[in-house]
C-alpha cells in the first residue's frame, strides 16, 4: 500500500498535478524540530530539490492556477503551528483576511497563548482583523503614511514565518507568493526585538533604531543566513554588495523593482558576462513610476513580464544558484528608506534550487 501511495504521488508531482514544495529531509544533530503536520495537511516533497535541505528551513509556495493544493498546504501548515503555540504568537502583517488563520488565532488567544497584531492603518478596518480585536486580541496600526509592509510571524520565540505573503484570500490564492518557515530561537529573538519596537514602543519606520541581536545566525546543518531590517540597516547597501558579487548567475522575481543601484549593480554583472534573468509583475510594471524593467530590457537583458492574473508578488534574488534573498522588501527607494520591512539572505544550495524551481516556472510562462 505504502509503495502504490509513493508511486501515485510521483506520478502527481511529476505531472504537475502538485506543486507544493518544502524541503523534509533531516539532519544529522538537528534539535529543533519541522512544522508539526496532521495528516490532512503533510507537507510533500520537493523531488528537483536535494536530499539534504535542513528540516530547520521549509519553504512553500503559493499556487495560483489549476489545483491549489500548495496553497491549502501553505494555509494549513499556518494554522497548524498557531494551533500548536503554547505561550506566544507575535504576527506583523501588512494584510489579513484569512479567516480560517483569525479562527486559530482567536482559539489561542482562548486558551491562554498572548496574541498580538502590528498591522497597517490602512489594513485596521478589514473584518478578519476586527473580529480579531472583539475576542480580545490587541491589534495596533503604524498610523503613518509609510507601510508597515511586513509579513511575519514568531511562535513561542522559536519559530519565524516570513517571505513575500501577506495572510489574504488573493495573496494566498490568486498570487504568487513564498513563505518560509524558520526554526531558530536566534532569528526569532531578532523578529520579536523588531515586533516589540513597534508593538511596545510605537517605533515604526525611521523612528526605529538599528538593534538587530543576531544579524547573523547559523541554523542546524550549518546554513547561514543574514537579517536585515529597513529602514533600519542599509539593507540597499548589502543587496548591492551581494549582486556585485556573483560570478555566473543571477535571477530575480520583483513584483516592484525601481531601485537603480539594485539594477546598476545587475547591469554591471552582465557587462561582465554574468547570465541575468528576470521577471516582473506585469500589472505594477505599467502601474510603476520610474520602474527599471525598460531600463534592463533596453540594455538586452533577459527580463520578462509575468503571466500571472494575479499578483507577481515576489520580492527575490537569487545569486550563483547558492545564495537566495527574500522577504517582504521591494526593490524600492520606500523600501530601503521608509516602510518597515525584513529580509533574509541564506546561504544554502538545496534552498536556493527551491525558489530556482519557482523562478524558472514562473519565467517559463512569462512573456519573452
């Protein structure tokens, strides 16, 4: 029975059928564990991936067209970690509208877990978020101009989520979007130090100070990221640096690309003889003032403009197949200097040919 099932899912990841990825593998002295799964929503494999992805790092995508099983996935395993907290659940989102995740926070928020918000003003009048707040749940707003354009959430101080979806209808359903779960108390430590300076202190944008405990960290299977927070830490400064590195390859996914350092620093590359690819959202490209898809494509880059219906919501750059950065930064002057936002840059080949996989889907169907 065993080997019929395994065969019969094969047959489905191969032919499209599913396209939820998440790395499952494990790794020799890991302590912390993966997401807990129940039956209905355990999480598959990413067969073009490697076997040795570490556990403490699993990576979902969304899946806007046909069947949206990863979606689902995505979705669940959310609402499985929410519903497994035991002390704390700190979530920043830009959005919310998910109701099945306001029905697990709201459950928590009951049987004792601290529940707290940070959210956009602009965001404040949604329902999910107002049915949120009649249970009990503070929620607070930026109340500002700027964004407050994170996406994340910490469990218990042991557990990120973090990556380009804001908890909607449309951004899980309609758009394409990453999520990434984190296990690191470390990382954690740093997105609760980042969740209390707006939460506790009504710190947002530039008012927020450069106070990031663990820029660096190291999470089980020796994969080594870095965090950033912007405005707060130059974050414009280390992308540069890092795509003026790259020897062979470059790609990226921007849903909102207008940053020209960011692209001086990709026209360089490719002068050099560095193979750049990208993908724009085709909607914020004709919405965009001063974009930098023209600018690239003038210059015989090899950009395209997505096929998406929805939303081309990623923020990500992918360096040498072994580098990948996301999170919820755009490639934006706003970002860099006024929104609050994330970002990590990790250090790791299995997860790098994970959001490899996504790009060349997602460029395979763009417009030449």
């Amino acid at each position: 029975m065993r080997t019929a099932l395994t065969l019969l899912l094969l047959a489905a990841v191969l032919s499209g059928c599913v396209e939820f990825a998440t790395p499952v593998s494990t790794t020799p002295g890991a302590t912390l564990a993966p997401a807990p799964t129940r039956a209905a929503v355990t999480p598959l494999p990413t067969w073009s991936a490697t076997e040795t992805a570490p556990t403490a790092v699993q990576v979902y995508f969304t899946a806007p067209a046909g069947a949206k099983n990863a979606s689902r996935d995505l979705e669940a395993a959310v609402i499985v970690d929410i519903e497994t907290a035991a002390q704390s659940v700190d979530m920043a989102m830009y959005n919310f509208s998910l109701s099945r995740v306001a029905d697990a926070l709201i459950a928590a928020q009951r049987r004792g877990v601290r529940v707290r918000v940070v959210t956009d003003s602009d965001a404040l009048d949604g329902g999910q978020l107002g049915r949120l707040q009649s249970a009990g749940i503070k929620v607070i707003g930026d109340r500002r101009e700027s964004l407050m354009h994170n996406k994340f959430l910490v469990i218990d101080r042991q557990v990120v989520w973090t990556g380009s979806l804001n908890l909607t209808g449309s951004g899980t359903y309609d758009d394409n979007n990453n999520f990434a779960r984190l296990a690191s108390p470390e990382l954690a430590e740093n997105y609760t130090t980042e969740f209390e300076e707006m939460f506790v202190a009504d710190e947002f944008g530039n008012g927020s100070p450069a106070n990031t405990p663990n820029p660096r960290v190291t999470l089980p299977g020796s994969v080594e990221l870095e965090n950033y927070f912007s405005p707060d830490d130059g974050v414009s400064d280390r992308l540069v640096e890092l795509v003026e590195a790259a020897d062979s390859q470059v790609d990226f996914l921007a849903y909102s690309f207008t940053s020209d350092p960011i692209a001086d620093a990709m026209l360089e590359r490719a002068r050099a003889g560095v193979a750049v690819r990208g993908v724009f959202d085709e909607s914020m490209y004709r919405s965009n003032t001063g974009g930098e898809y023209l600018r690239l494509r003038r210059a015989q880059m090899n950009v395209r403009l997505d096929a998406n219906a929805g939303l081309m919501h990623h923020k990500v750059i992918i360096l040498d197949g072994e580098t990948v950065i996301f999170g919820s930064y755009n490639f934006t002057r706003a970002a860099d200097r006024n929104n609050d936002e994330n970002l990590i840059i990790l250090h790791d080949r299995s997860i790098a040919a994970m959001y490899t996989q996504e790009f060349e889907k997602i460029y395979s169907q763009a417009a030449p």
